[in-house]
C-alpha cells in the first residue's frame, strides 16, 4: 500500500510537508523484504510445531492451576500455571513440575480469561527426546488443537484474527489514511488563498434560499 501511495498526486505534493512520505515506496519495499525473512525464517523454525513432529507424549495429573504475574511493572500482564505430578517417561520415577503456559495477556483482561483445568484432572503432558526436565510442556496450553484448549477467553476457545479479517482491517485503515490525506491536500492545495469571496458566497446563499422556497412551494 504504502508503494500505491507514493505516485499519488496530493501525496507528492505533501512531501514538501512531511519528508518521509517521500520515502514511501522504499519503506514499502522494506516491509516486503521483513515479511519474506520472517516467511523463510518461519519454515526453517518450526517453533511450537517441533513438539507434534519430535514430543513425546505422556500423562501427568494436575495438582493445582493459578494465574500468576508476568511482564513488567510498566506494562503489567498475566499467565497460567499447573503444578502437576507426573512419571518421569526415562527414569519412571514419580516427579512434580510447574508448567507454565506459552502466551500471556494484559493484567486488565484476567477476569475475561479462564482455565479449565481442574486438581486431579489426567492431561496429555509432551516433551522432546532426552530433555524432558527442560522442554515438559501440557499440550493443551500450546494452543495447537481446539480439542485441548484449557485456555478460554469470554468462556470461549482462543482464535486468532482470520486472513479475510486481517486483510479487511488493513484495507479499512488505508482508507481512512486516504482519506486524511485527501483532506489535508484540499486544505493546502486547492483552498482559495486570494480574490473576493463575497460573490461567491453570496451566490451560495442566494442559490440555498430559493432551493428553500421552492421546497416550500412544493408542500403548499
């Protein structure tokens, strides 16, 4: 959008105004180049999705689930926890951990969200080959299969924006951007800076009150 913007007549004009709309087209082309190295980055890393191709599933039971403080004490936000007991899949001992999960969510929305979990409730534990203690994770708090979603917002499952509705947003504000800037380009370019503008008005006026009366005519 932004290389679209650049040829626009009012935005040349308001580069004169606002220098880095003068560079729009290379911004645009900077964006391009950011979204295809975190494409090729995201098909190199597999990130969540390496505990469906590589994990380890087993089952643990849960001891206890609570919402505890994260983020910074400017910005501050929360995450859910389980304290869970488990037998360790290499060793077979019996052992406790806390597994905290994945994503966190602003301190002000925590009456909105909730967690299903309940003590002594059998979950699905994962974990990758030979580093259990480091990678143990509930899989329903990896956010990868709507069937185990322990994680609810509104009392609803967590979804993301669709690509319909991502591309709809983006379009909308692109619009409202024209629209400022068409505002802006009337303003300073084609506002009448000189002449008299009494007969203009005047004319206005004139042409407003007789549209008046002939209305009025038509309803007698």
């Amino acid at each position: 959008m932004f290389i679209i913007f650049r040829p626009i007549p009012f935005v040349d004009g308001m580069t004169h105004y606002i220098l880095p709309l003068a560079y729009l087209h290379w911004i645009g082309l900077g964006l391009i180049a950011i979204a295809i190295w975190m494409f090729l980055a995201g098909m190199m890393k597999s990130g969540r999705y390496k505990y469906i191709r590589h994990g380890e599933p087993f089952v643990g039971r849960i001891l206890h689930v609570d919402a505890m403080e994260a983020g910074t004490q400017e910005v501050p936000q929360f995450r859910f926890y389980a304290v869970i007991d488990y037998r360790h899949p290499e060793t077979d001992e019996l052992q406790q951990a806390t597994v905290v999960a994945e994503d966190q969510w602003n301190h002000s929305e925590l009456e909105k969200h909730s967690c299903t979990l309940e003590k002594g409730e059998y979950v699905t534990l994962v974990s990758l080959p030979g580093k259990v203690d480091k990678t143990l994770k509930i899989f329903g708090f990896l956010g990868l299969d709507p069937e185990r979603e322990y994680l609810l917002k509104n009392s609803k499952p967590l979804k993301g924006v669709s690509p319909f509705t991502a591309t709809m947003i983006a379009f909308l504000i692109a619009g409202v951007v024209l629209i400022i800037m068409a505002f802006f380009d009337v303003v300073m370019f084609s506002w009448p800076t000189g002449g008299d503008w009494k007969l203009p008005v005047g004319l206005a006026v004139v042409a407003r009150l007789q549209q008046a009366g002939y209305q009025i005519e038509l309803q007698e």
